[in-house]
C-alpha cells in the first residue's frame, strides 16, 4: 500500500512540476514569467541565442502566433504588476500613424484574426455619416502583398462596372502605397470590382495601370459582400510590383524593418450614396478633400 502511495505522489508531483512548466510566459521554467524571461525573449529575436519550440510556445503570451518584443513587452508589465493576466486569445490592435506589417508563410496561412488593423476612423471636410471601416496588410513571403479592407455599410451603391471609371463616386475604398518611398500605386474599387490603378510620384501626370499591366493581368480586388458589411482583398504580388517598380522589388527588398509610406481611405459621394463623405486612417492635412497627399501617408513597417 505504502508503495502504491509513494508512485502516486510521485506521478502527482511530476505532474505539478510539468505543469509550472507550462505556466504561459515561463520561458525558462522556473515557474515565474518575469524580466528574465523577457531577456530570453529579446536574446533569441536578435539570435543571440535560441529558444526550443516549448519554450516558444509558452513565451508567446499575447497568442499572435510568434513569439517578439511584443511578447516580451507584456511579460515585463506581468512582472511589473500592470497587467494580472496574459489574454486568452489574440486581439488585434488599433494600430495609428505606424502600421506593422506581419509576415506569413504563405497564402493559406494568412489569418486575418491575429492581423492588427488600420482604423479608417479620420473623417473630415464635409458633416456625413461616419462609417466603421479599417484595413489590414500582410506580406507572404516570396509572394508579396495582401491588403484587406473592410466596411461595416449596408447594401454599397455601385454604378460604375470598367475600368478607369469614377468608382470613388460609389462607395469605395482605396488603398495608396509608395513602396519605394517616392512613387505611389493608388487602387481604388467599389464593392463588385471596378476599379482604378494609377502610378505615378505626383497627383499630376499620374499613368493608369493598364500602362504597365494587360487587364488580364490587372491587380485583383476580390470583393465580397455580405448583409451588413463589404470587403475588398487586395493582391500584390512581387511580380505586379516589378511592373511599376523595376526587378528592383524583391523578397529581400521586403526585410524585416523595411518601411515604406501609405494610406487607406473610405469614399462616397451625394448622388450615388446619398452621403458625401471622406475617411482616413492617417489624417490629411489639406483644407479641402484631396486623397492624393503623399506627405500626409502614414508609415508601414515590415515585422
């Protein structure tokens, strides 16, 4: 009896160890997520050293799917006595003048629910309704862009089908990126696809895609829409870039801590959506509507 006793306890006390080890932010398994797991953290980013895969597994406490500074951050505040729990879930953030773009694998392995969002929540120069709209960006790798934009609007007027049409006069939502820094793409749809794709470093002179890209080849905007809101999924591949940019867009252009300048705004106007309205995710500064204000985008970062 006494021996069956002594295995019990034993098994019992294995499990509670292996179970402290498994308490989330305890990357060294000393059963307390604290400054010195955060420097473990930080270390194995910078490949100062390296972390095993439970380690990592444990470390990643604000559950995004790796294991970062962003981590090592929430662990310290843990140990500081400012937060008392790690989430149990992802929660994307609201991410304002600087947005992080994350990385995936591949294209089936983008999850747009650890993805953080670009708030469209700037509107301005007219009195309209204010539309809850955000985008989000991720880069795959050795692929390229995927941009995801999404606006919580019923039933989005769209009258314009062709190419190069006035689409900003429906509901629509745009995406401007200069990913050189210099000369900027400006993707602009309405909720079943038309679009307009122009490029150029100005507003001025600006050149329509079809210049650079056969409409067969012409860049997707995959709408959907469904009962109460609309989306557009943008796609960028590096060889769509290439066409504007020059074999100069590489994957390893795309390293990380590359950054790159950008907006993302939500349009309309009174005869097709009976409301006129702008909005942003970084503010324009001008005193009139006017998109096309490279000065004014905000930055992207690669993760």
């Amino acid at each position: 009896m006494k021996r069956i006793i002594s295995v019990f306890l034993a098994a019992l006390l294995c499990f509670v160890n292996l179970t402290a080890f498994a308490l989330k932010g305890d990357v060294n398994g000393d059963s307390v997520p604290d400054s010195l797991d955060a420097a473990q953290i930080l270390s194995h980013n910078a490949k100062l050293s390296v972390l095993d895969s439970s380690s990592l597994a444990e470390g990643d406490v604000n559950n995004d799917g790796k294991t970062d500074s962003l981590d090592a951050a929430m662990i310290l505040k843990y140990d500081a006595e400012l937060i008392d729990e790690f989430p149990t879930a992802y929660v994307p953030q609201k991410q304002y003048g600087t947005y992080t773009v994350k990385r995936f694998e591949s294209l089936n392995s983008i999850d747009w629910t650890i993805v953080d969002i670009a708030p469209i929540d700037t509107y301005k120069w007219v009195n309209s309704v204010v539309y809850e709209a955000y985008a989000q960006l991720v880069y795959v790798e050795d692929w390229g862009f995927v941009c995801r934009m999404t606006c919580m609007e019923s039933d989005p007027p769209a009258q314009y089908t062709q190419f190069g049409d006035p689409v900003y006069l429906d509901s629509c939502m745009e995406f401007f990126a200069a990913f050189d820094g210099q000369r900027y793409i400006n993707i602009e749809s309405n909720s079943i696809g038309a679009l307009v794709c122009q490029f150029g470093a100005a507003k001025t002179n600006r050149q329509p895609a079809t210049n650079y890209l056969t409409m067969a080849n012409m860049i997707n905007t995959n709408p959907a829409v469904e009962d109460e809101s609309w989306t557009l999924t943008i796609e960028l591949p590096l060889t769509k870039l290439q066409a504007f940019y020059g074999n100069s867009m590489t994957d390893s252009t795309f390293s990380s801590g590359y950054s790159f300048k950008g907006n993302f705004y939500k349009i309309g106007s009174d005869p097709q959506t009976g409301v006129r309205h702008y909005g942003m995710w970084n503010e324009v500064g001008t005193s009139s509507p006017d998109f096309h204000q490279p000065s004014y985008f905000g930055t992207l970062v690669m993760e």
